[in-house]
C-alpha cells in the first residue's frame, strides 16, 4: 500500500499530487525512489479481514463465555416470557436469568451435533442390535466410538480453551474418523 502524507493512495487508480497528475499505472511501473522523490511511502497493508466465526472484526473477539447479562444498573436481567399485566397480555420476566451464549457454548453444541448426524447413519444398527439382537459389524462399532471419542475429546479442550486463539486451535484441529 502507498501513502502520501496520511492520503492512501489506492493501485491502478489515478491520483494528483501538488497538482500533476500521475496514470493509474504510475506506481506499478515506477521504482520506490521515484516515488519517494514526490512524497510518496510504501507501508504494511491493513489487515481488513477477519474470521467471522470467531471475530466481529479485526481485532475484535467474540464473547469466549456464557454472560449473564445485567441492565445498565447492574441489576440482573431476566428471559421475558407471556405473562398478565392488570389483566392484560404483556411481556414480564421469567425466573430464568438471560445469558448470552459465547463462543465456547455455540462450539460445543456444534462438536456436539456434528457427533450426533455422524452417529445417525449407523444408529439403525444399535437400533438393530437392542431390538433383535443382530451384531453391529465390528468396522461400525469402531467407527462410532471413534466419534463418540473425539467428541469428548473437543468437548473438554473448547472448555479448556482460555482464549480466542487456542479456540481457534482446537476448532482447526478436528479429528473426526472416516465412515468404514
């Protein structure tokens, strides 16, 4: 990216500098020297994006953890359910504190169902198994507990995660076994 002054000077674009006029193709055909003789500066380009499962944007996480959410005053808040007010329908608050769920909550009810439509496939088997005492192939057996195992295996490092990036790690390190 090049600057002038504080003025990002965008590629392939034509611009104006003190009053002469320079092609869109100027800073690609010319050597850092040249630009340098007029002002112009080379910087890092800005990093505008961002993981949006994990970040709302650059540089800004999403919540790790459940919050339990609390009004302005502190005081705490409550899930609104349907209630009567002076024989009224109206929105009152339930007896259920009102939580925000965070990234650790939503990635383990993920893990969590993409264990249990893994599971589905085969379930017919166990189903099989309970009801007309028909073997499950060995090939089968293994499989589902290789699911079940890496499950619990992401379960517990998502709720040892102590921050975004170790998060990120474990969600990048899935290890889910082939169907046989």
């Amino acid at each position: 990216m090049f600057k002038h002054n504080d003025t990002i000077i965008p590629l392939d674009t034509p611009f104006t500098i003190d009053g002469t006029s320079y092609p869109a193709n100027w800073l690609r055909l010319t050597s850092l020297a040249e630009k340098q003789a007029v002002g112009i500066t080379e910087v890092a380009d800005v990093t505008t994006t961002y993981d949006d499962r994990f970040f709302w944007g650059v540089d800004n996480p999403k919540l790790l953890n459940d919050r339990e959410e609390s009004d302005e005053n502190g005081n705490p808040m409550y899930v609104k359910v349907l209630g009567v007010v002076d024989g009224k329908p109206a929105m009152v608050d339930s007896t259920e504190r009102l939580v925000t769920k965070g990234l650790k909550s939503n990635w383990t009810a993920q893990v969590k169902d993409t264990a249990n439509k893994l599971l589905a496939q085969t379930d017919w088997m166990v189903i099989r198994k309970a009801e007309r005492d028909v073997s499950i192939p060995a090939a089968t057996a293994t499989y589902r507990a290789g699911v079940i195992t890496e499950c619990s295996r992401l379960v517990t490092a998502i709720a040892g995660a102590s921050d975004v990036p170790a998060l990120i790690a474990v969600v990048g390190a899935q290890g889910w076994p082939d169907a046989s």
